[in-house]
C-alpha cells in the first residue's frame, strides 16, 4: 500500500471579484458612516447598500464572470457558506446583546469584529489577503472598543478604509494564485 498522501491544490481564482465587493462595501459603510447621526452607521443606507452591493459583486453572473479568474472548488465552495453562516452567528453572539438597550457603539462594533473574525478562515477561498484584511478588521475594531476617548465612528471609518484599499487592491493587482494543502 503506498503512503504517499495526496496533496489538495487550491487556487484562489476569484481575488478580483472579492476585490470588487470590499470596494463597494468600503464605500457603502463611508456613506453609511457619514449619515449616521446617533446610529453612527445609518442601518437603512448601510443595508440598502449592502445588499446591492451583494448582488453587483455576488449574484449578478456577467460580473462574477468579468471579475473571476476561474471557479471555486466544491470545498471553497462549502467554506463560502460557511464563513457567512459564522459571520451570522459571531454578529448574534457579539452585537446581538446590545440590540435591546440599542446601544450603537457595541452593535456596529460588534458587527465589525465579526466580519473581520469571518475573514480568517477566507483564507481558503481567497488566500493570504483574507488574513492579512482580517487581522488588521480585528485590530481596528478593538482598539474601538479600548480608546473610547475618540469616536467610535473614527474607528468604524478606519475599517471602511481598510476595505476599500484591500478591494481596490484586489480589484486592480490581484492574478489567481495557488497553493498546495495537506
């Protein structure tokens, strides 16, 4: 019996496409940023603008296949949906506490560091990017919680920019690379 283990590729084929969606979520959370007022995100523009973006950068097929450098394996796939599955539960467990005093500071907070913390395991899909986005997502969003002598929307607006450059980033540098697993 030979013991040679075989060896996953993955190819990290749609940096592009990723890149276009930090584009656009950057540049909806800024908007959303400046016509907060007391929610400091306004939820209404910031979801509007969410979900649009979602669709132009996710659904919208001539897009996906203007901006994607090939497909996604099944299992990067299946890690797709699982990052969003743990972005609902990390938002639940992290903001959903404050969503009764509706207390804005903690909810935006809290769905900042879930996003950034459902980075890491995008990694599988996207490469080392997702972890380098995601630590400096988490960085940001945890120095909101612990400065809290300067406004929690100078924090917010510093992730906003943080997604905006890695997307443009992205959108404009990034070539499909790959790398061997197992």
């Amino acid at each position: 019996m030979d013991n040679v283990k075989e060896k996953r590729v993955l190819e990290f084929n749609n940096k592009r496409s990723c890149g276009l969606w930090f584009t656009l979520v950057g540049a909806v959370l800024m908007v959303s940023l400046i016509f907060g007022g007391s929610f400091i995100v306004n939820p209404i523009i910031f979801l509007a603008g969410y979900y649009v973006s979602f669709y132009i950068a996710n659904v919208n097929k001539k897009v996906r296949a203007k901006f994607s450098d090939g497909p996604a394996s099944p299992f990067q796939i299946k890690m797709i949906f699982g990052c969003i599955a743990l972005l609902f539960v990390l938002m639940f467990l992290i903001a959903g506490p404050f969503i009764p005093s509706w207390n804005w500071k903690m909810i935006w907070l809290g769905v900042s560091l879930a996003t950034g913390v459902h980075f890491l395991p995008f990694y599988f899909v996207h490469g080392r990017v997702m972890i380098v986005i995601g630590i400096l997502c988490i960085i940001t969003v945890v120095m909101g919680y612990t400065v809290t002598a300067v406004p929690t929307s100078i924090f917010l607006m510093a992730d906003a920019l943080i997604k905006l450059a890695f997307g443009i980033g992205m959108l404009v540098f990034s070539k499909p690379t790959r790398v061997a697993m197992g």
